[in-house]
C-alpha cells in the first residue's frame, strides 16, 4: 500500500473500537489464555513498560519497523520486538515512555513521529510486565540509528506483507515457561514473532483490516 493512501486512512484508525483480547488469544500460545481472560491490571504490582507501532514510508510504500534484540540473560533474548522498554521516574506518561524508547533504541526523535492511538495494554507474565503499545507515524524516511547495547538490528516489514494472513502459522518451540510448546507466529521471511509481540500484532492487523 502506498504511504499517501495510508496516511488518508488514519483517521478512521483512530475510531476503530479495540479488539482487545479477541486479537490477542489468535496468537497466544495455549498456556497464556486463561491469563488473557483475567483483567488485564489484576497484577497491580507488575513492572510497566511501552512500546511504539511505527509506520513509515519507505520508496513510496507504508512500512512498520521491528527490532531484534540483542543476547543477553532474560526472558526476551534475541526476540523480534517492537521498539520500546520499561517506564522511567521522568516519564509523564506511558506515550512519553514508548517515544523516548523509540529514540533510545533505533534513532527516530519524538517530533518526527505522530501518534495515532493507544491499543490494549498486554500483560507479561513471563517477565512481569504490563505493556502499553501506541501506533505511531513518521512522515517521511527513516535514517535507523540502533543502540548497539540492546537492538542487534531492524526488520522492515512492507504493509502489504503485513496483512496478508499467509505469514501466520505454528511453530514448535522452547519458552521459558514450557517445552516443545506449539505456538501461533508470524513468520517475516526467516525472522519469526511470536509471545507478547505477536499478540499485539494480532490486535494492530484486525484494527487496520477494518479500514484498509
């Protein structure tokens, strides 16, 4: 999809009512539905954090950025994620969070991104965290700046690749709460999403399938 013909739908994205959990048990695996049908803030204490769904244009065509994230000891190792990390003490709220991340983690400043809206916060019981994910736009081409310490790098993923439900399917894997678990996941060429990403992937499809 060209970036003109989405930048004149995303004002009708912005009044599409959430899906929220019926998005997100398409792509979570067995042993995480039963805490999908609890109340999402029923862990009062957990840890919060953001994360920013960013579109942009690239040779004309709207494309969402994915990262992948470094080694290191912890739940998410090396997953494909969205830019974004945990809440700070002079963060005013959880947009600031996801904006500044995004700036932290793959270069792009607050004022080049436009936020569209907020989608359903996702709790994390692997790692204790309660996600706010934000769709965001940025106008014009993105030069990526990564953060060596944490992003190992990017995956842009055209629209059109996206929405086309062929990059859904299942993968046996190893979790960190489970053994040759079969999991739903998206599968970008031969990168794979799945967990908590996947899920709020699985809401942002639904929400733009209704206007695109």
């Amino acid at each position: 999809m060209t970036f003109k013909d989405f930048f004149e739908s995303l004002s009708a994205i912005s009044e599409v009512e959430l899906p929220s959990i019926s998005s997100h048990i398409k792509m979570a695996p067995l042993e995480r539905i039963k805490s999908l049908q609890e109340p999402i803030y029923s862990s009062l204490t957990a840890k919060k954090a953001a994360v920013m769904m960013l579109f942009y244009p690239k040779e004309g065509n709207t494309h969402l950025v994915l990262i992948k994230r470094n080694s290191y000891p912890g739940v998410h190792s090396s997953q494909i994620a969205f830019p974004g990390g945990k809440v700070e003490e002079l963060d005013t709220n959880f947009q600031e969070t996801a904006l500044r991340e995004t700036f932290e983690e793959i270069g792009v400043t607050p004022d080049k991104i436009n936020i569209i809206r907020n989608f359903t916060p996702l709790y994390i019981p692997p790692s204790d965290f309660l996600v706010y994910p934000f769709m965001g736009v940025c106008n014009v081409e993105i030069e990526f700046v990564l953060q060596q310490e944490e992003v190992a790098g990017i995956l842009e993923v055209p629209l059109k690749t996206f929405l086309d439900d062929a990059i859904i399917s299942t993968m046996t894997m190893d979790t960190s709460y489970a053994k040759s678990l079969e999991v739903p996941v998206f599968k970008f060429e031969e990168h794979v999403v799945w967990g908590a990403t996947a899920m709020m992937l699985s809401e942002l499809k639904d929400v733009l399938k209704v206007v695109l």
